[in-house]
C-alpha cells in the first residue's frame, strides 16, 4: 500500500519510555540522555515527523517523570499532536495502559506502532513499511536475520536444542497493529495474566496475522552505555577534543617515570608527584576535552596528599571524573620529547599500562618519542616534556 498519493490511514506511534534502565549505567533514564545533543526519546519523533504518515504519538513515562519526559520531547512536537501517559510496573502493563489511553480518546486511532523509546535511530523508512504492511495484514513487525547461531538452554546451562538459523529471526519495533485487534489482545492477556515477551505474541496469541519486513541493523535497542557507541554513522558522535602538556626538571637521585614506567637513568624528574611528566600531559588532554579545568585543579600541588603520588593513581582518579561527568575517553596520543635514555624499548609498555588504566584497548593509545635536537631545555638533558592529544565522547544525561 502506498501511503505517498493517498492520505495516511489514522494511526498513533506508541513510544515506551516506562522501563527502569536498570542494565543501564550512569544512574540516568537512558530515553532522557542526550545524545548529540538530543535526548534518545526525540530522534523517534524526528523519524515519525520524517516518515509523513505519523500525526499522533502516545509517550508511555515512568509514573514520576512526566515532566522529565515532556521536556525531552519538547523540541521535536512540531507538527505532531503528543500525548503523555503513566506507564506500570512492565514493559507490558505499560503498552496495555497506553492502548486503554488511546481507546478512551474521542477518535480511537485505525492502528497502532507500538516502538520502543530505546530505539532512537528507526527509520522513517521503517516506519511507513511496518504501517502500510499491517495494514495489509493486521500485523507487522521488523525482523533482521541472525549472525550468531540460536540454541536453547536447558536449566542448568547445558544446549538442549539447535534452532534453525534460516527460521531464526531478532524482531525489532515498531510493530504495527490494527488497534482494535492488539486491544482486544492486550484485554485477554490481562484478563489472563498472561506474560508475553513482546506485541507480536501478544497479538499471535488472540489469533492475529503478523507479516515480517525487513529491519535495519542500525535500528538498535539502547540497553547498555557501550550500546551508544555504534550509532549509525550519520549520527554525528557528540565528540570533543582536548590538549595537553607538561615539562619537568630532570635532576639527579630522582627516577625517571613516563607512562607509569620506571626507566632506568641517572636523571629523574623534579616534582611534587613522581613527576611523570606524560600521563600529567594525558590527564590535563582528558580534562581539557571535557572542559573539566586542568590536573592542578583537580590535584593541587598545594595538596600534601598528592606528595609523592603515582600519577597512575591521578590517571585514575581522573578517569573516574569524566566517567562521573558521562565522558569517556576515545582515543589519545602523545609525545615525550626527552634527550635521552632512548624511550623506543619502553614505548608498548607505556602505552599498555595506560590503556589498561583507562580500560581503553591498546590501539586506542599512541605514545611516541622525540629527542629535540640539542636545543633547551629537553634537547641539552635538563627536562622533560610531553604533549598529548585526547579525544573523548560526552554522554552527558539531562
Ligand atoms: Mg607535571
């Protein structure tokens, strides 16, 4: 059915926004985070508003964060007519009181999408093919095949059963119904108390017919942070870049300490901490690109605590800030520029022991080694100096 000639039939787009977010790190309601400087929630109105066949969408919040949800539609209602309801305790009672909602409206909707507040990049696409689809069918669903093969687990943990991979689907939402027919399905299964694990089986289970299309590998489900990193490439990463430098006067009886590494040398680093003069140029690169002050705010020298520190310690604890500020770090790269020991036999060990600190894979991390040509003060052996280039990605919650 082609919706592009004729008027659309009169649907509402029900997004769920009721769950916990419990798998989801940060103490933040995943569908409110921002991302690119969007709110999850509100990249699923902007593919309704895309689509051109959605007028009315139907946001199911937590019973306490109307007022949250509301805002993080707020900028992308144009053209929409948005409705709030409290949502229950499961994703289920949540859809049910949604669909009592819409029947209780002075014009109950022809049909319904039912879509999941954590999938922020469908498609318009997506949507206008699972609406003229259910409108030929009563039901439809995106499906996308799976690369992993299925198999069912017994209780205690052994395979009890090989699924058949070509028979074997991952169903994503939204998932379209005739509203009359996923109502009367969601009534039985409450009259029941019958437990589904999604729309589909409900609407199956009261005897609908629900036709799969085809769904999109980039229509993820948010489930957890790390989930964020593979947005489609068109979603821009909300990514900063920040910048760092350090210079410490190597003198006698001190050790040399780069990278967390003990190096050995007849010099040392001069310093309030153990001096290391490149991961102090790292975590100012990581506060710089978090727009977080500088690694004297954070530990001043003024501080006896930090007497002595191991700047592994301060690397660390700098992490822990930007974790707590919803940063993480992407990727860094920095030069030490030193005369000599030669630093080439120390560099992986280096660069290991502070992807391991950042919980960052080593590819993630380039150190590099430059002398400076006889020219002061690193150059003639009396300092040391390392600059680093951060790159971090902000996730900062509402
Ligand atoms: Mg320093």
């Amino acid at each position: 059915m082609n919706f592009q000639s004729t008027s659309p039939p009169d649907t509402v787009f029900l997004i769920t926004a009721a769950g916990s977010s419990t798998r989801f790190t940060g103490n933040v309601k995943k569908e409110l985070i921002s991302f690119n400087g969007k709110p999850l929630l509100a990249w699923s109105l902007c593919a309704c508003r895309e689509s051109g066949v959605i007028r009315r969408v139907l946001i199911v919040h937590t019973p306490d964060m109307e007022h949250e949800t509301r805002e993080a539609a707020a900028g992308e209602t144009d053209g929409l007519e948005v409705h709030f309801t409290a949502g229950g305790s499961t994703r289920q009672e949540s859809v049910f009181l949604g669909l009592e909602y819409l029947a209780h409206l002075e014009l109950p909707p022809s049909y319904v999408l039912i879509h999941d507040g954590a999938r922020p990049w469908v498609s318009a696409r997506c949507i206008q093919e699972v609406l003229s689809t259910c409108a030929e069918y009563g039901g439809a669903a995106p499906v996308v095949p799976l690369s992993d093969a299925v198999k069912q687990i017994d209780s205690s943990s052994r395979i009890a059963g090989h699924c058949d991979r070509n028979s074997t689907f991952g169903v994503q939402t939204p998932q379209g119904f005739v509203f009359s027919g996923i109502l009367r399905a969601h009534r039985l299964a409450r009259e029941q108390q019958t437990s589904y694990i999604d729309d589909t089986e409900v609407y199956g289970d009261s005897g609908g017919t629900v036709m799969t299309i085809p769904g999109e590998e980039t229509n993820r489900k948010i489930t957890y942070q790390s989930d964020l990193a593979f947005c489609p490439s068109q979603v821009p990463q909300n990514a900063s870049v920040g910048h760092g430098w350090d210079v410490h006067r190597l003198i006698p009886g001190r050790p040399l300490i780069l990278g967390g590494i003990t190096i050995p040398s007849d010099k040392g680093e001069d310093g309030h901490s153990d001096g290391d003069a490149l991961l102090h140029a790292v975590i100012d690169g990581m506060f710089g690109a978090c727009t977080l002050g500088d690694i004297g705010s954070h530990f001043p020298p003024e501080d006896s605590s930090w007497k002595d520190a191991s700047s592994m310690k301060l690397l660390e604890l700098a992490a822990g800030k930007l974790k707590d500020a919803g940063a993480e770090v992407l990727h860094i790269d920095a030069t030490v520029v030193l005369e000599r020991p030669k630093l080439r036999p120390y560099i992986e060990s280096m660069r290991k022991s502070i992807a391991e600190t950042l919980s960052l894979p080593l590819s993630a991390v380039s150190v590099k080694a430059k002398t400076s040509e006889g020219l002061p003060p690193a150059g003639t052996g009396d300092a040391v100096e390392a600059f680093a280039v951060v790159s971090a990605q902000f996730m900062k919650g509402i």
